[in-house]
C-alpha cells in the first residue's frame, strides 16, 4: 500500500517508518519537524515533507493516490498543563476531522487514528485502578489530552459508519525508543516498544470494514486482577506463578520486581483476534535474553488474560 503518516519525525512516526518499508510499502510521510539528525536516517524510499497536517492543500497533496492514512501527530501528555483545553480540542479533534472528511473525498480506503489508554488511567495511571482493562471499561479522562482522544474516537466512528471507510482507534499504553532491555519489568504491564505499537498500527490499517472499533494496545501478559492484587505483597510469587525459575534469574541479573509494574493491564484480545496483532517486544523474551528457560511446569506463560 501507500501510506500517508502524520508525525513521521515522531518516535511512533519514525518506527512506522521503518516497519512500513520492510513490509514492503510506500510511505509519505508529514511533520512541522524535520526528521531528527541524532536518529537513524530515515529510510530511503520514505518521502518526507516538512509542514502541518491542519494545512488543507498539503493535505490534498500527500493524501491523493494513498490507500491509507495513518494519524499520529497532534498534542500528546506531554503538552498537558502547557496548552488548553481548545488547543486540545482543535489539534486532536477538529483538525482530525478536516483530515479524514480529505481522506474521503480523495478515495482513501483505510485510516488508523492514535488515541491512549489514559482514556482509562488517566495522566497518574490510577483512574481505573489496579485491575485489568478491556475496550468495555468505563473511560475515565481527567485530562484536555485524554477527552480529546476519546472524542477523537468517537469522530472515528461517526465517519467510519456514515463515509464508508474503514478506521480503527489505537489506544496506546507508554512507549518510546527504549529496548526491551531498557524497559525491563516495565513490560510486564505498563510500557511496549515503538516498533511494537507501528506494528499494531500496520495490522490495522489492512483490515477493511472497521467501523471505527476502538482497540487496546499493550504488553502481551496473563495476569488477572487477582495476580495483580496479590503482587502488591508478593511480586515474586506472581511472576514464578508464569515463569517458574525466572526469579532467581532477575536476581542474578540484580533486577528487583516492583509491585506497581503490575498494573494497570490493558487486555488485548480484541487487538489479537480482530487485528491479528500481539507484542513481540515482550517481558517473556525479555526474560529469556536474560538467560530463563522456559518449562512446561506450572501455568503457561503464554496464556493471555482473557477467557
């Protein structure tokens, strides 16, 4: 396909990229940035204008011949406190909606948009509390960023079922660049690679007939509410519960498991049967770089939370 990508120069942008041209698609790419000089090039077959996605004559230009549209620029966490609420409502919701209605009238089959699961945790990741989140959870935004990303959805939808184009809204737990090893525990719950979420963002956007279904996008992990209430006092015995032997290993490698990685768990079977698409990046391979050996003993490491 040829993909039209928002926030290239952006660390999901950059990872989009990258992951694009090696499943064999054609990227143009938009930022106000020019693509960082102290990253990795980009890629020689991505082809980068430097502008605003609120300009409608770029929009018009870069959008016509694409197959999809893959949104990730706007105002993100962290601009709250910096930027109001109109700022908010303008760049996320507003502009979104002068993009898309271009994206229809251009022939534009598919579009992903970015949202966050701070829909649900809020900006201190405590909204929900410590439990294990799927799409039917009730939203819980106590931010300018969060409400314009569920209305952001909501714009989703409305077009998706009225313009006849497929759209699928991603709600991202944290990621940036670090690598696993960087990440470490923080996989078990709270963090996921960029090249993880670009790669739930390609899986999206070659599915037809999305109307405008929200997805949770998040570590991989077989952890129920009770595992996450019972690691608040014994971390080890969940994490041996999954991964027998793997503590010991940790020590070894002087990691210390810490009671809030365990939660908040954005459950993802929605994302893995529909879109076809779960983390490689995970606390299990993680694990096994560190040395752990998986074994049959015990419950399944990779069993998923869900029934």
């Amino acid at each position: 396909m040829k993909l039209f990508v928002t926030g290239i120069s952006g660390r999901l942008g950059r990872a989009l990229a990258f992951e694009a041209i090696a499943q064999g698609h054609k990227v143009v790419g938009l930022d106000s940035q020019p693509w960082p000089a102290n990253k990795t090039a980009a890629p020689d077959r991505v082809a980068i204008t430097v502008g605003s996605y609120d300009d409608e004559s770029l929009q018009e230009r870069l959008l016509s011949g694409c197959d999809a549209l893959i949104h990730t620029a706007g105002l993100h966490g962290a601009h709250i406190g910096k930027r109001s609420l109109a700022d908010f409502l303008h760049w996320n919701v507003e502009v979104v909606g002068s993009l898309l209605e271009t994206a229809v009238r251009l022939g534009v089959r598919r579009a992903v948009l970015s949202s966050t699961m701070d829909v649900y945790v809020g900006t201190n990741w405590d909204a929900s509390g410590m439990c294990v989140i799927d799409e039917e959870a009730p939203p819980r935004t106590n931010s300018a960023y969060g409400i314009s990303r569920f209305l952001v959805e909501h714009l989703g939808r409305h077009v998706a079922r009225n313009r006849g184009i497929s759209i699928a809204s991603l709600r991202y737990m944290s990621f940036g660049d670090s690598t696993i090893h960087q990440l470490g525990t923080q996989l078990l719950a709270r963090e996921l690679t960029a090249r993880d979420v670009a790669r739930a963002a390609l899986c999206a956007v070659t599915k037809d007939h999305l109307a405008g279904e929200s997805f949770n996008i998040g570590p991989k992990m077989p952890l129920t509410n009770q595992d996450i209430i019972a690691a608040q006092k014994d971390p080890d015995a969940v994490v041996e519960k999954y991964w027998p032997g793997a503590v010991a290993r940790l020590k070894a490698n002087g990691v210390q498991l810490r009671p809030h990685d365990f939660w908040p768990v954005a459950n993802i079977r929605k994302a893995q049967l529909i879109l076809g698409w779960e983390p490689q990046d995970t606390f299990e391979s993680w694990l096994i770089d560190l040395g752990w050996k998986p074994t049959f003993s015990g419950r399944a490491a990779t069993v998923d939370n869900n029934p």
